[in-house]
C-alpha cells in the first residue's frame, strides 16, 4: 500500500478524497461535484476537482487493486465500441462471474493482436488461472486463445452467459455520454481504469440482498476506501 501525499494543496485531505470519490463513484460531472461541495460550503472549481482526479485518482485506484481479492477463475471478454476524440475505438474489457471488472484495453483495432493483448494483461496481473473464458463469438479471441494454448477453455458464442459482461458495459455508457464522449486514447484510459477500481469496491448487487448485509458491505467498503486514501 503506497501512501498518499496531499503536500502543499490548500484543502484539507479530507475535501480532496471527497472530490475524488463523488466524481468516480457517481455518474457526475466535474461542475455537479463542484455545485455539491459548494452546498457544503466548500468553495472550490471544477477546474481544481479536474486536477485532483488526475493526479490522486490513479494513486488510489493503484492501492485498491493491490488490496482486492483475486477474481473468479470464470472470464466473460468482450468489446464495445467508443468513440473517442472524434475516432472510433474499442474498448476491449474482462469481468469475472461476480461482475467484477479485471482490465480493460483501448485500442483502434478488433483483430487477433487486440485480443492477445487484453489476455495477455490478463495472465500477467490476475495470478489466477482461468477455468472458463466465455466470448461472444468473435474470432478473433478464439485465435487469440488458441496462440497461448487456452482453447480448450473457452466457451464461444454463450450470449446467456455472456450476459454478466454486457450488462457491465452499461455504467461505461452512463459516463461516456455525461462526458460528452471521451476526449483522448490515454485519458480514456486513465479515466476507466479508476472508475472500475473504485467500482469495484461500492458495487454490490442490492437486490440479491438483505438490507443488513448490504450495511456489512458497505461498511466494508467504506474501510477498504479509507485505507486507500490514507
């Protein structure tokens, strides 16, 4: 767990996480966290919000990953297509059974070496083997699978199962279309990779369970971000 510096920032620690956790958790824009703080108080710009983002975003976003339990050994992969400073990109992402994001990669193309690289990533930063890998079908990841000898565990063309991953791309969507579409390859990039790992920790699927546990969960949540933070 790396510590995180707020040196020579005018606000309090306390104000900047705050920031930071509003914009990446909820489907808000950098004014609306600006008008929220303000309703606190707190008068600060949304240009200033911008900055503590990209700079303790990332930070944090590192120290929950390196704190998360390894995901399912059951992968769902697939694509979505995003547009992204006026050209059309893919954004190639993985999830486990359990819904939760495992990485994601833009890129320009749909081909073998799109695929090679996101599961790749995969094999390199999970330290988890797969049992099942399910795709939509797409050739290219069966080729992709096949190159490094993984074939044998993937499951093509399963839309019922492959339904996990598809419902994931739809908190993607919600920002895309706040944001007004991304504006470039490396800040779209940055910009998913926090979002999924501060989503990671406050998703919990509400309507499968009682409202007890869901107060666990969130409290667990909450502990897990506070260390993160700190």
């Amino acid at each position: 767990m790396t510590r995180v510096s707020y040196k020579r920032h005018r606000f309090p620690p306390t104000v900047i996480q705050h920031a930071v956790w509003l914009y990446f958790r909820f489907t808000v824009s950098l004014r609306d966290v600006e008008e929220m703080l303000a309703q606190r108080g707190i008068d600060v710009s949304y240009e200033t919000i911008r900055c503590w983002d990209n700079k303790f975003g990332p930070k944090i976003a590192a120290n929950l990953r390196r704190r998360k339990a390894p995901p399912s050994p059951r992968w769902r992969l697939d694509e979505m297509v995003c547009t992204i400073g006026g050209e059309r990109m893919l954004l190639w992402r993985a999830v486990d059974d359990e819904g939760e994001v495992m990485d994601m990669v833009v890129q320009k193309r749909r081909n073998t070496g799109a695929a090679l690289r996101l599961l790749r990533r995969l094999l390199r930063n999970q330290h988890v083997e797969p049992e099942t890998i399910v795709t939509d079908g797409l050739k290219s990841c069966a080729s992709a699978l096949r190159e490094i000898g993984l074939d044998d565990r993937h499951r093509p063309g399963r839309l019922r199962e492959n339904n996990r991953i598809e419902n994931s791309h739809v908190p993607i969507r919600r920002r895309e279309r706040k944001m007004l579409n991304f504006k470039s390859r490396n800040s779209a990039q940055r910009f998913l990779e926090t979002h999924a790992a501060i989503y990671n920790v406050f998703h919990v699927q509400r309507h499968m369970i009682s409202r007890p546990t869901l107060r666990v969960f969130r409290a667990r949540s909450d502990s897990v971000w506070s260390k993160a933070v700190a």
